[in-house]
C-alpha cells in the first residue's frame, strides 16, 4: 500500500489534471500520481524521463534499466520494465540474465555498457580509465553521457517508487527461471 495518498484526476489541480490529460493522455501511473503533489517536479521528471537515454539503442536501454532495478529490488521499475522491454523483443532469458548479472548472452557493447551500469550503481566512485576506454570503444562521448543519465533516472524512480509502496497498476508477470 503506498505511504503518501496518490493524486487521483478526480482530485487534482488543474496544473496536475492537464499534465494527466496533456503529458500522460490520461493515463498516470502510480509514480505519477504521487510525484503530482510536487507538480513542479513532475514536469521536468517527465522531461528528464523522456531525454535520458535518448541516443542509445532502446533495447539496451530496457536492459540497463531493468538491470539497474534489478540490482537495487525495485519490483514497481522491474515489472513496469518487464512490459515495456518485450516491446524491443527482451524476453525470459533476457530477464534471467539481467537480474543474475550473467550476461555473456549479449554483445561486446551491451556488456559493457550493462557492467558499466552496475558500476555507476554499486560504486560511482570506484570508476576506473580502464573501464571508460572500454566504453568509448563502443560508445560516443554523446551516449556515454546520456547512459549516466539513464542510470541515474533509474537510481532516483527505483529510489522514489520502493520505498514509498508504490503498488503496480497491473498483474505483475511471474518472472521464471533461476534466482528469479
């Protein structure tokens, strides 16, 4: 049960109901409707949301977030991302393999793109020059940049959602296979 009240359309004001109907086409989630009791931060969450990642491939993008959810438990950001991320053909294995770390199934770039993810996660200041030539060989400067901000809008959701008991909006998928 989430731990703030969620601002349903109903009860919004005005500035909030037209973010629903304009930014959102009427359909918030729950992270939305708790974010609304700070409009002025909702937008530009909505924005920064929409621009952090932008130059990166979208499957590699669903796979750093929900690699990055997985890492911190998030089950809201994971499920959410469960469904987006069949959208760009991720699938079981791929989530099996996202949540265990174990991700030779990818291609160069992807894993060290998703190493470098868990890095930024688990220890930002423990970043090494090996680690970033490894990166620029497969990266622009332009998508190493939008792959910091990826992570870190996965950090503040996976952060926001958790620990407020945001609860899904749908069923969750049942996620098989090992450790999962």
């Amino acid at each position: 049960m989430a731990r703030v009240e969620l601002v349903e359309a109903k009860n919004a004001r005005p500035e909030v109901q037209q973010i629903y109907e304009h930014r959102l086409a009427g359909r918030p989630a729950n992270v939305h409707k708790a974010m609304a009791h700070n409009p002025q931060a909702l937008t530009p969450f909505l924005a920064f949301y929409a621009a952090a990642g932008k130059s990166l491939d979208r499957k590699l993008w669903e796979m750093v977030y929900l690699r990055v959810s997985f890492i911190h438990g998030c089950e809201y950001c994971v499920q959410h991302h469960v469904a987006s991320s069949k959208r760009v053909g991720l699938g079981p294995e791929d989530w099996t393999a996202l949540k265990t770390g174990q991700l030779s199934r990818y291609n160069e770039a992807e894993q060290a793109a998703l190493a470098y993810a868990e890095r930024l996660t688990r220890a930002p200041g423990e970043i090494e020059e090996g680690t970033v030539a490894d990166l620029k060989r497969h990266f622009s400067d332009q998508q190493m940049v939008d792959l910091h901000l990826l992570v870190g809008l996965v950090n503040l959701t996976n952060r926001f959602t958790a620990p407020l008991g945001l609860e899904l909006e749908f069923p969750a998928e049942a996620l098989r296979g090992p450790s999962l």
